[in-house]
C-alpha cells in the first residue's frame, strides 16, 4: 500500500525498533513499588548442613540492589 508517495519498506524503517530485554537480568531481578530492584540472596544452593539456621533463614529473604548497580540494571531491563 502507497500513501503519499512512501512505500511499505520505506514506512518499517521509520518506526524505531523494540527494545529486547535480557532474559538473563530478568530471571534475576524484579521491582518494588517505588522502584527499586530487588535481587536474591546467594549462598542458598548448596552445603546446606554446615550453614546455621539464623544464617539460612537470613539468605532466604530478598535484597536490594545498590543504587550504583540498579542503574546498569535498568538499562538491561527496559521497562524498569
């Protein structure tokens, strides 16, 4: 279809592209209420027996990210 002396091949390349998020970052990280980013604690996977419980309840609960690093995050996931 031709409108005003644009074609169809013309038209796709104005429109810019999608931005693609990475799955690796967003299988990691989610966002709170206010924005910030939230990541798991690690040292939860193995070993479990020599671990204290105090400390094994403490990794099970969820961390922020530090501001320095959130915004590298957030060029990773675009719609944070």
């Amino acid at each position: 279809m031709v409108e005003r002396g644009l074609c169809e091949r013309s038209l796709r390349v104005l429109t810019m592209p999608k931005m693609k998020t990475n799955r690796c970052a967003a299988k990691r990280f989610r966002f709170t209420g206010t924005g910030k980013v939230r990541r798991s604690k690690s040292g939860l996977n193995h070993m479990m027996q020599e671990k204290s419980r105090k400390r094994l309840r403490r990794l099970r609960k969820n961390d922020t990210v530090d501001k320095a690093m959130a915004k590298r995050v957030k060029i990773l996931l675009p719609y944070g």
